[in-house]
C-alpha cells in the first residue's frame, strides 16, 4: 500500500498522555491532513487539557479503555495505522497494585493485536521502553539484550512487547516496536522526576529523592522521541525493534541540582527519602540501529531541560490544577472513572 496524507487513518492510543499527546500535536504539524482517533481512557495521568488547542477536523477524541475488546473492534475496523502508546506507566503505583499494568499493558495489547489480524491493518508500532532490559552494571542495551524486568511496571511492558513479538512470528503481522529512555518535556503529569522537582521547588517545597540519588538514567526531550517514533513509523522494518536514546546519561542526584540550578535554590531543598523497591540502578540504551535511518537528536539536555523549566513555569494554571485534585475531580464529574 502507498501512503499519502489523504488516505492516512491512524488510531492513536493513549493520546491524551504525556507522550502521546506531544505525539499528536507532532503529527499534525508535519502531516495536517492525516486523520487521527485518539483512544483514551482518561485514567488520573489522561489529560484533555494536553490536547485543547488542536481545533482541527482531522482529530478526533474517544474515550475508551484499549481492553475493552469490542470497541476497539469498533474503532480499529476503519484506520490503516496504529501506534500504542496506551499504558500504565508508573513504577511506584505498580509496586502497590499491578492488576491495572497488567490489564493495558498486556491485555489491551492483545486485544490490538486482534483488530490488526481481523483487519488487516497495515502498520502497528508498540511504544515501550528501556526498561525492558533492566538493570546494567555497565554498557549500553542492543535490540538483541535480553530482557530482565525488575518490577511490575517493566514487567508488564515486556509481557506486551512479547505478545507484539508472538503475533509478528505466528500471524506475521506487520508489528514494529520502540524502546526509548527516560522522556522529558511539556504535559509531562507531575509525578515523575523531572516536573514534579520543578513544580515543588516553584511551590517552595522539598524535593523527595530517592536513596542516596545516584540512580543513572539516561534522558531524551519528548520532541526528539516523537521524530523517532514518526520515522520508525514510516520507515522502519517491519518485525523489528528499534532504541532510542538521547545519550544523556545522568544520576538523579545531578538532575535535581540541575533544576536546583535552573531555578536559583540550593541543596537544601533536597530531602533524602528511603529508596524504593527493586529500584533498578542504571539503564542505558545502544540507539545505533534507529540512527541508520537517519535519526539523531537535536535537542542538547542543558537546552531541552532550560526548555522544559520555562514550560513549567508558564504554564502553572496546567500543573496547579493536577497538583491539587481539581483535574480529577472535573473528569469524574464529565466522564466517570472507570
């Protein structure tokens, strides 16, 4: 099939997310005229508000859970594209409960897995991640390394890129998958490191490090993520799986002094927490085979995290409301919780 932007259908699952709507407002932007669904089941982290400014007729929002099989039958049977960014994301929260990781990571997997057998849909992407691979003493993680999930969260997303891999080889579906670092960026929900550092220093509160901070990972701007995922999307092999990584390994102690920085406070501000469970101690990603498609970042981390300071810091109506309930008490109000 030859793709042009008039007979582009895509259904965008968990669009409203942080990755997932920095995807769609990508896409629109380089490809106006592809026609997008965005499925979504607006779990605490879904936000509409990432989405409002899009006002074309080319976008459309369904609220929805991807493991609710019938409607994404429904929804499935009129799009030739998906990408698969719908997931349970939270290390902690799985920690706590993993029912829900297993239930959209793995089952709503399937279940879109089945719509692209049933309708012969031309290209599915799986977003996942590197942490897949778990804990490396030293090096960087291949395509090829095996995987070593160390908490539920990874766990779950290794179940789904397994059961991506199983319909690849027993249905020879037309299946690719992306395994990024650490994002960071705009509409990024304040619990995660990097926005939840600097939305408390901009409240005048702690910041809640874990163990002694030396955790390493390695970061990537939202943006540079979002070009990768476009190019693997149009371009990449099919049956394959591609890294991508910004090469800006850090520890989460040089993080937190980084927006400490940025944001004239001192380490005073930092206050040690017990660390967590299972908490994997470096991640590394070898982005080498993405990179023979002609991918390389170009955001610079002192640049992307300058950028994504001042997106906080302009946009504190965003991330006030998350902070204090009132986002989840309007959706409950509009839409139910499910």
């Amino acid at each position: 099939m030859r793709w042009t932007e008039l007979t582009m259908r895509l259904l965008i699952t968990g669009g409203a997310g942080f990755i997932g709507s920095n995807f769609i407002h990508y896409l629109l932007k380089k490809y106006p005229r592809y026609q997008i669904i965005n499925l979504d089941k607006l779990t605490y982290f879904g936000n509409l508000d990432n989405l409002k400014d899009i006002k074309t007729s080319h976008y459309k929002f369904v609220k929805g859970d991807i493991s609710d099989a019938k409607l994404v039958r429904k929804i499935a049977k009129n799009v030739n594209g998906i990408l698969n960014f719908a997931a349970e994301t939270h290390v902690d929260r799985s920690i706590i409960n993993a029912d829900d990781f297993i239930r959209t990571d793995i089952l709503g997997t399937k279940n879109l897995l089945e719509a692209v057998k049933e309708f012969k849909i031309t290209r599915y992407l799986q977003i996942s991640t590197d942490e897949v691979y778990g804990s490396l003493a030293r090096g960087k993680a291949s395509e090829e390394f095996p995987l070593a999930p160390n908490n539920p969260y990874s766990a779950s997303k290794t179940g789904g890129d397994l059961m991506v891999r199983a319909y690849y080889r027993t249905f020879n579906l037309p299946i690719l998958i992306t395994r990024s670092s650490n994002n960071f960026g705009p509409y990024q929900y304040p619990e995660k490191l990097i926005p939840l550092f600097i939305t408390n220093i901009l409240e005048g509160k702690k910041v809640p490090l874990y163990g002694d901070g030396k955790n390493v990972r390695d970061w990537i701007y939202v943006e540079d993520n979002c070009a990768a995922i476009d190019l693997v999307f149009h371009r990449g092999k099919i049956g394959e799986i591609y890294n991508i990584g910004g090469d800006n390994p850090r520890t989460n102690l040089e993080i937190t002094k980084s927006i400490l920085k940025a944001l004239g406070r001192d380490e005073k501000m930092i206050q040690y927490v017990k660390d967590r469970p299972g908490h994997d101690r470096r991640y590394a990603l070898d982005s080498a085979k993405i990179r023979t498609l002609g991918w390389k970042p170009q955001y610079k981390f002192p640049e992307a995290m300058k950028l994504t300071i001042e997106w906080y810091k302009n946009n504190e109506n965003w991330w006030k409301k998350i902070k204090s309930g009132q986002y989840l008490q309007y959706y409950k109000r509009q839409y139910g919780q499910r």
